[in-house]
C-alpha cells in the first residue's frame, strides 16, 4: 500500500528533470498521476514509463503559464477520474531579460 493510493495527482512540468521525478515518485506510491508539460514527447514519455511499471497516467501537453491550459488539464484529470487531490507545479519560467532589469522580488 502505497501513501498516494486512490489520490489523483496532476504535476506541471512533468516531462522532465524534478517534475519527472515527481510524477514517477507519486505513481509508485499509488497515484493516478496527470503528466502536464509544453512538450508533447517527454510528457508523453513519461506516462508511458508509469503505465509501463503498472501505474495510471494521462499525458496532457499544454503550458502552465495559459489559464486555459491548466483548466484543459483539471478538466480532463476530473473526466478521467473524477477528481484532483494533489497538484504539483513544477513547471519553469525563463525570463529572457538581464537580471539587472527583471522586477524585483
């Protein structure tokens, strides 16, 4: 028995790196994990990976900087298994200016 059992999880930035690890983590202690990231090949990777050690994944490509994205992927981890328990956003941001101009914290 598994900490996550019967939980739905959804991790942004799950294609790669920590969002990954995240993702593979939550799935072997039981989730149904909702793999969301821009790029359709490593989410896709990924949920193939989970469902290939016997968990359940759904790939989701979107960008979670877009409100409609996110709520794309709510909408489908409720259509698929009625619910959301976990979100993780894991997701980068690269802002593509000097530090020197970036606002401040």
């Amino acid at each position: 028995m598994g900490a996550l059992d019967g939980k739905v999880a959804l991790v942004a930035g799950g294609g790669t790196g920590i969002g990954r690890a995240v993702a593979e983590r939550f799935a072997r202690e039981g989730a149904r994990v909702a793999v969301f990231g821009r790029r359709p090949d490593p989410v896709r990777e990924v949920a193939s990976a989970i469902r290939g050690a016997g968990g359940a994944a759904l790939p989701i490509a979107g960008d979670a900087g877009v409100e409609s994205d996110v709520a794309g992927l709510v909408a489908a981890a409720r259509t698929e298994w009625g619910g959301v328990d976990v979100m993780v956003n894991s997701a980068a941001v690269r802002l593509q200016s000097p530090t020197w101009s970036a606002p401040s914290c």
